[in-house]
C-alpha cells in the first residue's frame, strides 16, 4: 500500500511477526501505524501504546482463521491512532508518532485483551520503534537488512524511500495499560534484554515479514546502537499496571530502572479515574501517604519522574474517538470517586489539552537531540512552568498537591 500523503506528512501501516528472541520459538503478529514527514526527515519519534489492545469481540480467533483462507486479518480492522489521534502535536517540530497493535494470548480464557502488567507489549513498543528508526514505512525489510546485501533481494535503494527519521531519539508514552507498557519500552533494550531474562520473558527480537517467509532479519543485538530507540522522554496517561501471579509479572522492576534514569518523566492523572487509581495493581498515584504507588516506585536521589492532576479527569477523556471499551472503566456504577461530577468525554477539552501537553513536551527537545539539561533545567522548563498552573491552558484545571504546586516530582 502507498502511504497516504496530506499537505506535508504521510501516514502509512506496516505488518510484520515478531520473535521475541531469536531462540525462543515464540512469536506476534503486529502491525504498526505512523505519521511521519513527508520531507523524511523527523527529528524525533513518539511511540504511543494504547490502552484497549486487540479484539473487539469474542469472535477475534475464528475471524482469524477464516481470513487465513479470504486474504483478510482482523487485526489489521484495529485502528489505534483513530483512538489516540494527536499528529497535530508532532508538526511543529517536525516529529513523526508511531502506534503498535499486537494479538496477544495473555490468558487462554481471554486471549482477545491485555490486561496490563505484561512486559511483552512494552517489549513490542520497543521493537516497533526500532523497526521505525531501521527500516521505515516499508514491509520489504528484508530487502534491506545487511545480513541479506549478497542475495538477489537486496535493495538498499529502498532505504531512500522508506527511511523518515534523522536519528534514533523516541519518547515512549501511553494510556491506561498502554502506560505501564510504555514504563517498560523506556528502560530501553539492555534492560529489556536483562528484565526480560529474569522473569521468562527474554528479548532478543527477530523481525519476520509475515507473506515472504522465511525473510527475517538479523537479532536485534546485532544490530548498530543507532538503529535500535534511544528513550529520551516518557509520557503516561493514567497508567494501569497489573500484578497477576505468572500471567502478569507488573511493572515494578522497570520502574526501579525509571527511577535512576535521567530523562524528562510525565505521569497525568484522572482526579475521577477509577482504573488508574483504584482498579490498578498497583495505582498509579495516591493522595495517603505510605500508600504503595507506580509513583513511589519511581522515587529516588536521582529520579526525574513527576506527576499532574487533572482535575474532573476520567479515564478515557484524552481519546479522540469514543471507545465502548474504554467506556467500561468510567462506568457510573462501577466508579465512585466523583459522585455526580461531569467528566471529560473523549474528543473533548481534555483531549486538546492532551495534544496541546504533547506538543510542549516535544518543544523542549532541539532538532535531532535528547533533552539539553540536568535535572533542575528539567524541573524549570518552559513545559514544566506552563504546566505547573491551576489551568496550563485556560480550560483544564489540576488539583494541586499539599505544597500548593500543580507538578509533583518524585525526587
């Protein structure tokens, strides 16, 4: 399919396998979805998981079967950037935003959902993004990889075609599970590599084209440092993480690498967002202190994690698109934090100024760079300043924590 091309960006899809390590014979499907300049020259990637993966009905795996024989795949109906549609944030500084969708088998009662807590959708973002920063907008990586330049196949022509990055810099984010996952796609691929080994879930990614087997590319540990993602910044919005006894190891131990890792660290919070600070294993943020939190996780001598709260937020008002399934966590019924309060709904205020946060975050970062600073410039920057109000954009209010500040770090 040729890329889709408005004014001066492209969108486009890319289908592939994934082996997770090349010798675990464990593998997912995946497809990707990016906005990138047209010019192919983004200074930057943001890699954005969603949070209400794959298969919106019971019938996702028959579906499947039949598609193997009428040429059609359910998983490619999912279309995660209508959910989290926020390219107009990537055009001032000429940045491209990258969305995975992966068909996972988390439990064999319900294999269609992920419930979060799963390192391997963070190690898919991870893979995805570097796929982005090698390759391109293309399926025919194969055509490219250096393990193949003596086979007929090989075209590194292509490359001139398909490649849109300048470096490899990606700001990892998320929503709701896709959050936590993101925890874990921003420790980048050493510590996937080493977490991954240590709660049997190795990593060391194999990319397979899914219509030209066996066309795979070389491991990724063999690849150069400058085509794998280099996690400069992480944006969460309400993070739901699980901690599940051998389906869901969580998230923590991605968190303690969070919390020595220096780079600009956002967690946003529904003040009204029961899956976020209810229904999450642990929750993301709580206003008792001893309370085991994702941010107390985060907490260290040198963390520069921080936090902000939206004031009347639930948890799917930052969507672009309304979402049944994002739905089920804002229920009434089911969440009580803010009796008779009117939440945001989705494509609605929060989620301007959900686009207008992503924008500013990426202003902080020069052309093809990581963020220019310590700490304390981290802390004093223009986005920090602009969010640290009782309304950064003259529509959305935050609740302020006990020092009366709108930002909360975790150092």
């Amino acid at each position: 399919m040729k890329p889709i091309c408005i004014n001066n960006y492209c969108f486009d899809r890319v289908h592939i396998w994934v082996q997770y390590d090349w010798l675990v014979p464990q593998f997912v499907e995946l497809v990707i979805e990016v906005f990138y300049p047209k010019n192919r020259d983004a200074n930057g990637l943001v890699m954005f998981s969603h949070g209400f993966l794959i298969g919106n009905d019971l019938l996702f795996y028959p579906k499947k079967v039949a598609g193997a024989l009428l040429n059609d795949n359910p998983l490619f109906g999912i279309n995660p950037s209508s959910y989290y549609n926020y390219s107009e944030a990537i055009v001032e500084r000429n940045w491209a935003m990258g969305f995975v969708t992966a068909a996972h088998m988390q439990s064999a009662l319900i294999p269609w959902v992920d419930l979060g807590g799963n390192p391997r959708v963070g190690q898919e973002a991870y893979a995805a993004a570097s796929y982005l920063i090698k390759y391109g907008a293309t399926d025919e990586f194969y055509k490219i990889d250096e393990h193949n330049s003596t086979r007929s196949i090989h075209d590194r022509e292509i490359l001139n075609r398909t490649r849109f990055m300048k470096g490899n810099n990606v700001i990892f984010a998320g929503h709701s599970v896709g959050g936590a996952h993101a925890q874990a796609a921003a420790t980048g691929f050493e510590n996937l590599r080493k977490l991954g080994g240590k709660n049997f879930r190795p990593f060391n990614p194999v990319i397979y084209d899914r219509e030209f087997l066996p066309a795979y590319s070389e491991r990724m540990e063999k690849w150069k440092p400058e085509d794998r993602a280099n996690p400069v910044g992480l944006l969460q919005l309400s993070p739901v993480d699980m901690k599940i006894p051998l389906i869901a190891p969580g998230m923590e131990p991605y968190r303690k690498i969070l919390s020595r890792t220096g780079m600009p660290e956002l967690m946003v919070v529904g003040q009204c967002d029961c899956a976020t600070l209810e229904s999450s294993n642990p929750p993301s943020w709580s206003p008792t202190a001893g309370t085991a939190t994702q941010f107390t996780q985060l907490f260290s001598p040198e963390s520069w994690s921080s936090v902000a709260r939206i004031e009347k937020g639930a948890h799917c008002g930052y969507l672009t698109e309304k979402s049944e399934l994002c739905k089920q966590a804002d229920n009434p019924s089911k969440c009580t934090l803010c009796p008779g309060v009117e939440t945001y709904e989705p494509n609605g205020a929060e989620t301007a100024f959900t686009i207008e946060m992503f924008k500013r975050f990426i202003r902080m970062y020069p052309d093809a760079g990581a963020f220019p600073g310590k700490f304390e410039e981290w802390k004093q920057s223009d986005f920090i300043q602009w969010l640290n109000r009782e309304s950064p954009d003259g529509i959305v209010r935050l609740v302020p924590f006990a020092d009366g500040q709108y930002v909360d770090f975790a150092r």
